[in-house]
C-alpha cells in the first residue's frame, strides 16, 4: 500500500484524487492545498486529512506526492519530496524557468526517485495507440509531424499575464507530443505568431495563435499550429507522415449520432475541453504512475521530459520575438546531456 | 444510505457490483451466487458479506437489490423481493415464459416497488443522445426504424439449448430498442431467419439470422436484422427516418486513428462485444437506478417493458415457426391492458 | 460505325443521346419523340434526323435502338425492334405486366439480338466496385442484404396513379439489386408498408414507404427499406454481410468539405436525385452496351433480368396487399425456367 | 464561334483538347508539337490540324491559344501571343524565373488580352466550395490555413534536375492556393526542408519534404506541408480556421465502399494522381476560360497570379537556401504594383 499526499484540491487536483483512489495498493493520506476550504471537502470526499507541507515531508509513511498546485509551487515541491526521498507525480509544467527546472531535475536524479510530469496526452487512448503503431513500424520511418492543437477559447487575461507566454502555457503540450512521437531532437526551431482573437490579449504582452515549424537532428520536419480560440470546441490532431503510410489522430466525439438534415449531415462537436477529452488520459497517467511504484514499470515521461519541452517552448518564444530561427544543438549523446547542452544552444 | 443486495458474482454482477459502490448513497452489504468461490471474491473485493437469499430477504436494512444472476432465477427472486419490499434491479430477461413474467409484474405491482429492467442500450450515450433529439423533434415524425444487431460470435451450442432461442435471448434486446425509440406498440410481427454460421445452431433447433418487419399501431415500420456471428465484432447501430430528417446511431471505435496505408484508409472496428461497448451505459443504468430511489425520478424501463420484449419474442419465434405475420392487438389503452391483451393476441 | 435510333427525347432520352455520342464506333442517326419540339431540339443539337418508328425499324442501316420513351411504349417497341433485328438498349422496365414482359423476353431470345435493361445502378462506380470485391470473395459467402432506397420526394399523384405502385416503379431497381448482389433467386417475399407523406397517395391507391424481406433458395435474407420522401435528398445504400466481415455502398457527397461551426461538424448532403447520383453510371451503362455490340462482352442485365425483377414487384404487390409472405419456386435450374416457373408460383 | 489553336499534345495537352472540344462555341483548329507524331494523333481525333506555332499566330482566324507544352515554352508561346492579339489559357507555371514573367505579365498587359494560368485547383468542385462559403462569410474572419500536398511518386531525378526546383515545380500550387484562399499577401516566407525519401534528390540539389510558413499583411498564417512521396497516393487538403469556425477541404475517393474485414474498417485510399484528382477541375476550368472569352466573365486567374506564385516560390527557396525568413513587402496596393514589388523585396 502506498500512502500518498495530493497537493492542490482545485480542478485537476479533484481529477488526481479521484484516479488515484481507484488504484488498487494506493492510498490517499493528506490534501494541502492554500484554500482551506478546498482541502477539507476533498479530504472529507476520500477520508483524508487536511495537512501543511512540512506534515507530508515528515511523515516516513508517505511514499509519493502529487503535485497539482499553481505552477509557481511545483519547483519547490518538487525539490523538498525528492530531497524527502517520495516519489513525484507533478503536472505540468516543472516550471516557467528553465534554470529552475534543470534544479529540479539535479534533485530527483540526486534522490533517486521516480518524478512523473504530467504530460497526459501520451495516455490518450488514440495518442498512445498511434504511437504504438508508429513504434510498430507500420508506416516505416516517421518523416513529417504535424501538430493541430487549439483550445476552445483564451483563458482570463490575467491567467494570461503569469502564464509564461503562449509558448509555455499552451504550447508545452505540443513540444512534449513532438518528442515523443518522433524520438528524435529538436535542431531548429522557427515560431511565427498574431494576435487575432482578442486584442486585450496582445496587450498583455502575448499572441493567440501560433505556427511553429521544428527540423530535427535526423532531418524530420515538424509543423504545430495552436490557437487559443476556436469557435467549435477543442481541437487535438494530429498526423505524422512516414516511408510507408500516414497515420493521423483524431478528435473524439461525445456520441457516435450522425444527423441528416435538410441542410447538411451532421455529427458532434469534438470533446468539449481538456477534462473531456483527456478523462482516459488522465485516468490512464494515474494507473501508470503506481504501477511505475509498484511493479517497476519504465516511466513514460521524467522531470528531462519537462525540461526539455520548456527548453523547446524559450527557443519558439526567443524566434518569434527575433523573428528568426533558433538553434538547438548538442555534440553529447546521453539525453541528459542533450537536454543541458541544448540550454546552451537555446540561451545563444 | 441504501444498502443493497448483489444475486449473481459472475461477469456481469461484477459490473454491477463496481458500478453501484461507485453511487453516493449506496452501500454493497451482500453477495448471493450459487459458486461460492465466485461469491467470497467478489464480496471480498467490496467489503460485502457472502449470505443466503433468505438472509437478503429477511434484512429490513436492505432496500434494494441487484439480480445478476442465470436467468432462470429471475422470476422468483423478483416476486420474492417484491413482497419483501426491496427495490429490483434485475438484469434482462424478466424470464423466457410470458406467464412467469405476467406474475413478476403484478407482483411488482401490488408491491409498489420499483422494478428496473437492465436494458442498458437505453443508457448507452449514443443511443439516449438519438433518443432525446428524436424527442425534441429534431426529425419531426418517425416513420421507419432500421435496427443492425450482430453479435462477434455464437455462444456454445450449450448456451443456445437453453437460451429460449435466438427471439428471446438476442432480440429481447431490439425489441425493447423498437418500443422505446418509437413510443409505439407493435400491430404485425413478421420474422425470417436462417442458420448459415454453424450447423450446430440448427441441429440445436435454433438459427443464427433473423430479419424481421414490425408494423405498428400508428403504421411507422421497423426493420431489425440480427446475426449471432460477424468477423469484425460487435455491430450495434440504428437509424431512423423522420418526416423532418434522418438520426442514426453508429458503432463506437476505441480510437480515432486513421490509417493510411498502400491498399487502404483503415480505421478501427468497433468496440469488441457489449462489455466493451456498454460500460458507460451499464454505469449509467446503475447511476440512474440510485437516483430513481433517491431522488424519485421516473425509472427509464420497467418490468413492464421486460414483459412487452418477451410478448414480442413470442410473437416473433411464432412467426418464424408458421411462416406468417403474427398480429399483436388490444382494445385497451392503459400499458398494462396493452401487455396483457397482446399475450392473448400473440396466443391466438 | 453502329447507326442508332433514339426513341424519347425527355430527361432520360437526352442523357442516354449526350452518352451515346461519345461512343467511339457509334452514330446518332434517327430521333423518335410523341412531342415533335423534344425531338427537333434533341436531333438538332447531334446532327441526327427525327423520324417516326417505322422508319427506324425499316431501315437496314439501323444496328441498335435506344428506348428512353414512357413506359408504356417500352414492349411494343422491344418487340418491333427484335423482329426487325436491332439490338436494343431499353430503360427500366420493361412493361408494367409479366406477361408483356414474358412476350418481350420470348421475342428477344428468337431474334437472336442483344437487349439490355437499363438498371443504371449495376454500372455505379461505388456498386459495382462493391460487387467485384463480392465476386472476388473480400468478405466470404454473402448472408445478409440490407438495401436502403429512399427517393427526394414524390413524383406527382398523377404520375403515380399510372406508375404500376410502389412495387413497380420504385422498388424494381431495388430488387434487380438483391438479385445481381447476391447472384441468387428469392424464394420467399414478404412485403410491408404504409402511407406516411402525402394522404393523396393513399387516395391514389398506393403507399410510400415499404419494408420488403426477400429470402433466398440458399437461405439468405435480403431487407429492403424505401421511402418516396426524405428530407435530405437522395438516399441510396446498402450493406451486405458476409461470412468473412462486410460491405457497405455509402452515398456520394457533391463535395468533400467538412465544417466546423459552433453546433455540429457538417458535411455535404448526398447527391440531390438520380441524374447527379447515377451520371457516371448512366455513362458507363451505355459505353457497356457498345462494348457488348461491338466488342461481344457478356451483357451485364437482359430482358430476363427485366423480366425477373418485375416478378419480384409483383409478388411483392400481391404480399402487401394479401398481408403474407408469397412464395417463388422454380423445380428447374434455367435461368429462363426459373423466370417462367416464377410466375406461374407468383400467380399461385 | 472561338477557333483555338492548342501547343503541346502530350498528357496534358490530351485533357485541354478533349475538354476544349465539348465547349459549345469552341473549334480546335490546329495542334502544334515539337513531336510531329503526337501532333499528329491528337489532331486526328479531333479533326484539326498539325501546323507550327507562326502559322498559329499568322492567322486572323485564330481566337485562342491553349499552352500545354513545356515549361520552357510558355513564355516565349504567351508573348507571341500576346503580340499576336490572342487570349491565352496557359498551364501553369509562366515561367522559372520572375523576369520572364513579369515580362509576359507586361506583354499580356499591353495587348488587352486574356491569360488564364491554369492553377485548376481554384476549379475542383470541393475546393472551389470551400471558397465560396468562406467568402460567403460562414466562418467569419479567416485566421489560419493548412495546406497539405503530397505527391504519390517523385518525378525523374533528370525531371528535377530541370524543374527549377520542388518550390517552383511543385509548390507553385500551393503558393497560389494560399494568395486564392486568404485573398491576402505574404509578408514573410520562410521554408524548411529535407530529403528523406531518395537521395538522388539531394545529389540533383534538390529537396522532397518541405515545410513553409507564410504570415500575411492582416496578420494570419499559413502552413504548408509538403512531399514528393507517399505511400497511399495524392494527398490533397486544406483546412482554414476562422474567427466563427473551420472549413476542410478533404481527398476525393473513387468509391464510397466501406469494407468491414477482421483487422479493419477501410475505405479506398484517394484518387491516385493530378488527371484523376482533378478530372472535373481541369473540364471546368476550361469552361470557364470559353465563359471568359464568350460571356466577359471575370477571369479567376491571371498572369499576374501566376507571377505572384513564382515570387513566393523564389522567397521560399532563398528563405530554405539561407535558413532564414525572407521578407515580401510594398508601399503600394495595386495588385500589380505589390507583384512588382514583391520582386524587389524578395531579391532584398
């Protein structure tokens, strides 16, 4: 049995704790969260106690956090567990600096721990399925990805304000999901942008829409495309060209109704938003984190995931405000080493 | 709190069982399964005690119970929970003979319980969509009903010697489809059949191919065919034309990758048989029986419309056997006269 | 160099005269129309004469004539033609009475001369494309046809008090379709329907919506499904399941374009009628009756398969009318013997 | 009665004179090649005849000439013609390099004439609707635009080695179909690229995979998405997003046959190549030329797009050349005077 301490009692912290209560061998010990009230009724919801942080590092019993607190906490919580020796189950991102990041990555391999960024889209079922079949072979080597990832619409401009930018609040996403489907390293990045939904949004400082085109060090091209507003819901796509065939990933859709009209035949809207589209996911990310505890599993992402997806989103962000290519390169091999260096390459 | 009773620890009480712990307000307090290995484990996985009908009966804590067990079981456990005063979930069919479920339905009756029926296709996301859109007048009139039933393959010849035949023990479930997306009564059945998969099905006295016609009171038609074998799964759609329109119901697929490959743009087949394809209806159906009990809503099915499938079985194996339509008729208009009145007719 | 004449300058006849021209090898010689203006315009926009039928039939260079003319015309000329040793090329159908049809059928096989029925949906691109992967063995023994053949709207009341019913006129493509489909005779009709569009139809005599169940010789099952009016247009389909998995023939889009809006993704309603829906199929039917004079392919349809599909119509008539299933038995293996057998088993 | 003379006779010279023929009001007079035999064959099936190009341009006759020979005759063909006072049809594209095609933008300019550039794809049914329901506003502002297109096969390397390169031989499509669909100016290009699928490419200088992103004057993007090679045949889309919703242009199956096997649900893959994906378009935008010449419709394409297109062609490959964006701005707004220039901004 794993006794755990859930950080955050607030939207996908409800979500955490939901999925981790079903984990056969996991149990949920503590919730901290700042709002008083949202730890007590999510503590009373699963029979857990209310906590401070000190409380969960204390306590030999615990043996993981999940960490799903504002993303100002993550760095520091990540740092005190994996000092406190737990294992780590934290949302994305590591954080907005990638200094800080690289911290966080120098603790949990100093530790020993297993520290798991939630970057859920790698347990959709579609998404995963693809990438299965991709790793299968079957459309031989992988030459073009391209990205579709669109949000239904901008959140408040003052979320915007402390989101790092576009590139790092949203786009993070993307730069992960090009990692992983290609296996392969970014060598340039190149992100062009506008400002087109909502001009309060450009005074804040950031852009809406974005076009980002990345050539990796084997050749392959990838091209993302991310808007912070459609006008029918969220959109999660995408494709990856390969030697032998194409496979693409699609939208879901809440009912498999098809509708003829006298107009037009018509079927559903795709999933709402990021809670109904990636509910599996999220549900799926929670089975794998225990059974990476408990049976020794390989981790699908680490805290160098999260690094490296924030070293991808500063290069896009440092392109499109010089309005030209950046380079990402590396002589070393070992991924961390790449991931080190490529900060380097990225800070030129 | 409504603590409730489980008949039946095989493959689908363990369904019910995990689905109804998961109802805010109820409580798993007993298994009851003639195998009582399959009993303690189940029991034991939800903190439930193995006891004897009798005990469940006898326990005035118990307000509900959830009957999953061989259908040959169903009639007296319903009349016996019925004058115990328990609440009844029981899975499909009421029982293969008219006059045992004629029974169980006035003892429902006179109990004044809520007797729910698990045709669980009326709970499945896709179908109740169609439904409420057909209700709100999205098509305008309904005219014609198409209903596609195909199973991924036959059970044991064992199975089908005692199913009560393919009209009973398969299209139980597109009869009750008939009635609830139509809100009408059948006028006329007509059944055709054919052994074509297996010779073993025949020489067992039943087939394996239905078509069947059903006119109705209001002279809308509707069309089921039905197979006990496909090579690609489980096939579960419907259609149905309205004056205003067409709604239809397709199949469910458990991703949405497409493939593209030398020969073929490739999807996936559909979910795999009802497990797979109704887990968010059989949820649903059980969120739904809690909330008839608790909040008084009105129940979707009731052992009433158990009785009016299996009336249409009836008629439809009659057609089948004598080569004619069979005509359902009644000069009465409330439900119940309906059901009663139409086993005289179907007898004639 | 084949010289033709044209008999019917209407809808049908200008699409059969814009085709024909196109043939290498062929030339439009006469037109023949009741309505001399049709005929003027029709002659004079391909270089061709009009001219009255004896004329056509008198003269020697004539090798084969196109009948686009009304239905009644049909037998009369097929007769004269064959007598006078044309090939004949000649729309759906043939006569409105069997025994017409007979005599048409018996005049061709003495004359020795080619007589192709124009049942355009063999030669659809989608149909036939199905049919050849039937015939190649794609999806094993064929079992089960679902045909779905449902018209824009009703021809006007007048049109239908003389078009012979439903039966007749509507549903005699369907069963020419079930019978090049499954390339088996039905053994049993069984036929249903209802008056649910237009009242005046019902006044007239007729229904508009049908469900016919055809079973086969080899115990296959065959559902028939149409509607004189939807509100989406032209709704042409069908689904046949094998023993090995499934063919369906979908509905053709006018174009590919998928929207996105802020209630539903929506495509394109299907082909509006039979003229856009069949264009390619109107074309290629009548590069095929080139290809047979002048190249001797096998015919894909004869008078006989007129003949048959109108026997079907009939005993589909006799069973609506009867409230029964209505047997076709044949103790002869011929094609012909069948057909002949057919209607003496039609008339029991 | 407009008499053409038409300049090349090989593949697609074929289409331009079987479309040309069928307009109403349009004579093929003469056919001119640099191989006599195909001349010869192709003037014979349509009754014209094999002269040379001055005698075209000698006679007063002669109305219009359609240019389907090779790339290095199109300027010298459209000047003369020009000069000649003919209107034009010419395959696309005018020229390889932007000063010959200014030069002929000037020489068109100056006679008055017509010259139609026959980017067809502004033709194909699916794409032109998508046009025209964007224009009609159904999704509001336009924001961003994918473009995807790929070919089955690369051409010879010794093809590419004359081709001017994959931005102007393949590209150029592509470049207009962005100018078409946004109705905007580029106002940076910048291009990646690869070779990934044969290495004689590379060692011919030229690159199979590309990825360009454009953004606009107003502020939009557009990715397109190129390869010179896919497994599973032409691919040809388009998808913009705008302020109200999003518009997808998809492939064209030959057939609308699903097939339901035990691995699979599949479709037939796309129409295989440029002459079978663009049948209707190549047949329409013929017409549309006659509806020009005849009827003083507004031409759809201009010489003047044709020079836009090769601009953008030449920015992409400096941009690729020297892994940079490259800049195409102008002070003025007349069409021509931003074409002319973007010249001198692109050479920047």
């Amino acid at each position: 049995m794993t006794e755990v301490a859930l950080f955050g009692a607030g939207r996908i912290g409800k979500i955490h704790a939901a999925n981790l209560v079903r984990q056969p061998g996991a149990s949920l010990k503590y919730v901290v969260d700042v709002n008083p009230g949202f730890a007590r009724d999510l503590a009373a919801q699963h029979g857990a106690q209310v906590v401070d942080a000190q409380t969960v590092f204390d306590d030999p019993a615990i043996g993981a956090v999940v960490i799903g607190s504002s993303t100002d906490t993550h760095a520091e919580l990540i740092t005190r567990a994996a000092a406190a020796g737990k294992h780590i189950f934290c949302e994305k991102p590591v954080d907005l600096t990638v200094e800080r990041a690289q911290a966080c990555a120098k603790a949990v391999e100093r530790a020993g721990v297993t520290c798991l960024i939630g970057f859920q889209r790698r347990y959709d079922p579609t998404f995963s399925a693809l990438k299965a079949r991709l790793d299968a072979g079957e459309i031989g080597d992988p030459e073009v990805l391209i990205v579709t990832s669109r949000d239904p619409g901008a959140p408040p401009v003052e979320y915007i304000k402390h989101s790092g930018g576009i590139f790092k609040d949203m786009l993070i996403h993307d730069f992960d999901i090009f990692r992983w489907i290609l296996d392969d390293e970014a060598s340039t990045v190149y992100a062009s942008g506008s400002c087109l939904s909502d001009p309060a949004i450009a005074e804040a400082g950031d852009i809406d829409t974005t076009a980002v085109t990345i050539t990796t060090r084997r050749g392959r091209i990838c091209q993302i495309n991310t808007s912070r507003r459609t006008a029918y819901g969220y959109d999660q796509r995408f494709e990856i060209l390969g030697s032998g065939g194409m496979l693409q990933a699609g939208n879901v859709r809440p009912t498999e109704v098809t509708a003829y009209g006298s107009k037009a035949v018509s079927q559903d809207l795709p999933e709402a938003f990021f809670l109904e589209r990636y509910r599996a996911a999220y549900a799926a990310e929670m089975a794998h984190f225990f059974d990476v505890l408990q049976n020794g599993s390989t981790p699908r992402t680490s805290v160098k995931d999260g690094l490296a997806a924030l070293i991808l989103a500063e290069a896009a962000a440092k392109s499109f405000r010089e309005g030209r290519p950046v380079e990402l390169s590396s002589a070393h091999n070992s991924p961390l080493a790449d991931v080190l260096a490529a900060v380097g390459a990225a800070a030129q």
